[in-house]
C-alpha cells in the first residue's frame, strides 16, 4: 500500500460525502482511512474495498487523528477533515507519481472563503517554512508518521507540532502544486472571542495572538481579517476569476 489517505469527520454528512466524491477513483495502492465519531447514516456510505471505516467514537480531533495514524498502511500518509477536497487539477494517480523518496512532502493549497481564495504558500516560496504548510496539503512518510503522534494535549496547534516534528525528523521536498482546498472559518482560524476557552491549553504567546485577531475580527469583520492576515504570506485571488 503506497498511500493512506485519513479522513477525519465528526459525523456522516454531505461535508463528508464532498470529501470522498473529490478524491476521484481511488487506485489499488491507496486505501482512504476513515474515522467519524458516530455511525448514524452509515448507510450513506458507498464502501469500497480500498475505505477502511474504523470503530466509532474518539476523543477529539487530534485524538481521531492519532487513530488514523496508527491504522494506516500505507508508505505514505495524507489527511483531510470533512469538508475539505482533493484539487481538481492533481489527481491520486499523479500524486502518487510524485511520491518517490523516502521523505515527507509539502504541497500547497487553496484556502477559501466566500469568493476570497488564499494560496498557501505562495508562488514566490521556492523554500517556505514548515509552519506554511498545513495538514491539508502535508504527506508525511511512514519512517516519521509510525513514530510520531499528535499531541492531544494541544487543542488547536498540535498539527502544527506535528508537521513540524516529521518535517524535521527525516526531511520534507517541497512540490509547488495545489493538492487540496479547504474553506476558513473553523476554530483554529474564525478568530471568536467566544473561543478563547479552547486556547487554554495553548503557549501564552498563541492565546495572546487569537486575542489579537479576535478583536480586529470584530473592527474589520471577518473576509477583511483574511484579507490583512494573507498579506506577504499568501496569493489572493477570486474564485470568479479562476
């Protein structure tokens, strides 16, 4: 099995569905490893041979992360949330085409808000550093993936940790193509006040930079903040003029 492809969804539901449909025909040496939290409307899910749904229930993201992790198979490990999609011009096939060193790999991606889209990292990076690579478009090699978990300690940036640790423990090769698209707006990046509870666990450093955002959020509004926030790391650009 040369690449495990982890799904992480709190349930069955369209965000779900949208993200197995845009994986395309999934090849024989890659398996899609699934964990949701529960199993109502299980029926909705078409599985193939190569979908290994794991036993329901987890602890959390990070911990329902980790569970992938350890079921995984294959040589080479990629995650997405539901919701999340693979980019129409890369397909699996392609992508396992690029896979052919004993590393990690970082990708980019398109992250999207309303008609707003952020490439990450830009076009300008030829080298960028780990922390501009997010789990969406990361795919970490076994040799650092079996050794390596989640802290689930952590409540928001423990992918971040994660990346950053297998990226360093056996190296990561940067290739310049989309691999995935993800929408902002989920509790690492909406910037809520009403969130700060879930920063607790966080470096004093992080929980003051979400106060930060958070306020300016509530001066400029949200679509603004991205835009502000984008500025020097990341490409902007429309969905309407794609």
């Amino acid at each position: 099995m040369k690449l495990s492809i982890g799904i992480i969804s709190y349930q069955i539901d369209d965000a779900l569905i949208h993200t197995l449909e845009s994986l395309g025909t999934i090849p024989d040496d890659c398996e899609v490893v699934l964990q949701v939290g529960t199993d109502s409307n299980i029926e909705r899910l078409n599985q193939a041979p190569n979908v290994h749904v794991l036993p329901t229930g987890d602890n959390g993201i990070y911990h329902a992360m980790n569970k992938i992790r350890s079921a995984a198979r294959g040589d080479y490990l990629w995650y997405l949330n539901a919701g999340d999609a693979r980019h129409p011009n890369l397909t699996l096939t392609d992508t396992l085409d690029l896979l052919t060193e004993a590393t990690c790999y970082g990708f980019q991606s398109e992250q999207i808000f309303g008609q707003d889209v952020y490439l990450r990292p830009s076009a300008t990076e030829n080298r960028p550093p780990f922390f501009r690579i997010g789990h969406q478009s990361s795919i970490y090699h076994r040799d650092a993936y079996r050794d390596i978990s989640f802290d689930e300690q952590i409540p928001v940036s423990a992918d971040v940790k994660f990346n950053t640790a297998c990226f360093s423990r056996i190296g990561m090769h940067y290739i310049p193509k989309i691999l995935s698209q993800f929408h902002l707006g989920g509790l690492s990046n909406r910037y809520r006040m009403s969130d700060l509870k879930h920063y607790r666990g966080e470096s004093l450093t992080l929980q003051t930079k979400f106060i930060i955002k958070a306020c300016l959020r509530l001066i400029i509004g949200q679509r603004l903040l991205y835009r502000v926030l984008a500025l020097g790391k990341y490409d902007h650009y429309s969905l309407t003029a794609q």
